[in-house]
C-alpha cells in the first residue's frame, strides 16, 4: 500500500517523466500553456491594479492610448495612397495592416484602452460581487472611454491641418471615415459586437503568447480590420475626422458612430468574453474556495 506521502509527492511531480531531471522538469513547467484558472488570474490582477489607480494617472494613461489609436487611422491611409491612390472601392488587403499599429502601441505601452478594460476591469466585479468594486470599475470606463475618445479628436484634428502631408492623403482618410458612418444602427452595433469579442479574446490569449504577443495582437485587429468591423476608440478618430472635415456632424457622430459601436464593444467584451470566460472556471474557483 502506497503512503499519502508518495501520493501528494506524485501529485506534486504532475506525472513527469522519469528520464528527466529537476531542472529540465523546471524547464518543461516554465513553457507548458497556463491553465485557464491561471489565465483568469493573471487578468483579474490587471484590472485590480487598474482599479487602483488614480483618476489623473487612468486620464493620461487613456489620453495616450486614444492619441496612440490615431496611427491605426493615419497608418491605413499612408499605405492605402501609396498602393492603390486611384481606389476608391474599399481598403487594399495590405493597407488593413495599418490598423493593427495603433494596438500594438497601446498594449506593449501598456496604455489604458477602453476596449481592453471591458476584461480586465469586469472579472473583480464577478469576483468579488461587491457594489463598491462596481462602482470602481464604472468610475474606471468613464475615465478611460472619456480620455480615450479626447486623445481621438485630438489625433482627428492634426489630420485636418491643411498640409503638403495630410492633403496627400484627403481621400483615403475620407474614404476611411464614411465607412465609421455608412451603416445603420443595428448593422453597427452588430459589427461592434464582433469587434468587442475578439479584442476582449485578444486580451485573454495574450497572458499564452509571450513573445508572440505582437503576432496576436497583429492577427486579432487584422481580422477586425479586414471584416470592417467597429471599434469605439479606432473609428473614433475616422468618425471625428469627417466631423472636423465638414463631411458629417456631432449628431451622426453620436448617433450613427459612437451610441451603436459602444453598445456593441461592451456586449462583445463583457458579456460574451467576460461572463462566459468566467462561467467556464468558476466551478474551479469556488472549489478552492474561491467567488
């Protein structure tokens, strides 16, 4: 009869083989994929970190990442002239690639995007389940949304500036724009929804993707980028662009662009990656004695 030490010390050694040695068993740990409790922790400690910021560092920190997100907007353009400065029907294969700059800044500079924190910010509220950490986390989104579109307009505003630079790129900046302001309202929101899904999703794979983190990041916002999907803070600086440039007004911004792509961005991110991501380990988490 085998002793409980030998049993826990079988646990412990996870079924490792035998032909290796501590430190290769070491070695195998440090590149197996994290469980997907581990994952969830990982996030969840972004955004407890998140909720403790202050709100001056959460504006700056958000004010970047919007001024940041305009080089999605500013990249596609550049390469959408220079590839295909005579196409007006849709953006080129290779100049959807632009969008995913503005991403790969925000996230490896750990910047504040409002997109990213329907995630992190949403699993401490389902932990904890505790009005005053949902209060955080609402005082969190206005902050970040709030700064995160400033740094958009901001961003949309030196593009208007009439330069040898930006006039150049007029019409693929405007062919940009009316498509964050051609579809309805459900057609959008729709849009948006898939868009907040895979960015949220982003986020999940990314704790997995170690030095493949720009390859996911690159991969994700290409796909978003290519289906023509909505995203609040990126089409932010298309939309407030035509505004600035005449070609639409506050209310088509509001109405057309930001009402439906923000609804659609949190149900994406909350509840369809937040809430079922949850779902799936929460049996875990309260076999631990976890929420």
């Amino acid at each position: 009869m085998r002793s409980t030490t030998g049993d826990q010390d079988s646990q412990a050694a996870g079924h490792a083989s035998p032909h290796l040695d501590d430190r290769e068993r070491d070695q195998a740990e440090a590149h197996s994929t994290p469980r997907a409790l581990v994952v969830h922790e990982i996030i969840r400690e972004e955004g407890e970190t998140a909720l403790e910021r202050s709100a001056r560092a959460l504006m700056w920190s958000a004010l970047a990442a919007g001024l940041s997100m305009g080089f999605s907007f500013l990249t596609q353009a550049v390469l959408q002239t220079r590839l295909s400065p005579s196409s007006a029907s849709g953006i080129s294969l290779v100049a959807a690639a632009g969008y995913c700059v503005g991403f790969i800044i925000v996230v490896l500079g750990r910047q504040q995007l409002f997109t990213e924190s329907t995630l992190t910010v949403i699993l401490p509220v389902l932990t904890r389940r505790d009005a005053r950490t949902l209060l955080a986390a609402l005082r969190l989104w206005v902050i970040v949304l709030s700064a995160n579109l400033v740094g958009t307009w901001i961003f949309a505003g030196i593009l208007v500036l009439p330069t040898p630079f930006t006039l150049r790129l007029v019409p693929a900046l405007e062919m940009l724009g009316h498509s964050s302001l051609e579809s309805a309202f459900a057609t959008t929101a729709l849009k948006a929804v898939l868009a907040g899904w895979l960015i949220a999703l982003m986020v999940w794979l990314l704790p997995n993707a170690r030095s493949a983190a720009v390859i996911i990041i690159a991969i994700v916002t290409y796909v978003v980028s290519l289906c023509g999907l909505s995203h609040v803070i990126a089409g932010s600086a298309e939309a407030a662009y035509m505004v600035l440039r005449g070609e639409a007004d506050i209310v088509d911004y509001l109405g057309r662009f930001l009402a439906p792509t923000l609804l659609g961005n949190v149900i994406g991110g909350v509840a369809l990656v937040g809430l079922l991501n949850h779902a799936s380990i929460a049996p875990e988490m309260n076999g631990r004695g976890g929420a």
